[in-house]
C-alpha cells in the first residue's frame, strides 16, 4: 500500500478483494443469529434475507431488530 493511502481506500480494497467470494449456503447473518439466539430455528425467509443482505449496507433500523446477533 502506498503512502498516504487512507482508510476508506483500504476499505475499498478489500471489499474489492472479496466482492467475489460467495457467502457459504450455511451463512450466519443478523436474522439468523437472532432466531438462534432466541432458541428456535431460522425460517426460510430469515435465511433468505441473509443470504442477500450486505453487512455494508445494514440500516439502524436493522442493527437495532437484530442487536443480540451482532455478536456473531
């Protein structure tokens, strides 16, 4: 990395790197985690939504319905 490159560069890069790689079919997102969290299995829509859902792109609104799971 260059000299002076900032952080948002570097954030960039790597999500250039990755932008790519495919989320395994068992992936744990923020719906997920909270139904696990709350004992009972993810639905089919939960999973669904994780699977599309960016981790860059979560709302407020999103982070605060699913705070326990942000631990995950």
């Amino acid at each position: 990395m260059k000299k002076g490159t900032t952080n948002t560069a570097l954030i960039q890069q790597i999500k250039e790197a990755f932008a790519s790689v495919n989320k395994p079919h068992n992936h744990f997102g923020i719906y997920s985690a909270r139904a696990r969290d709350e004992y009972s299995d993810p639905t089919e829509e939960e999973q669904r939504l994780d699977r599309v859902l960016d981790r860059y792109d979560l709302t407020p609104q999103q982070m605060h319905e699913c705070s326990t799971s942000l631990i995950f």
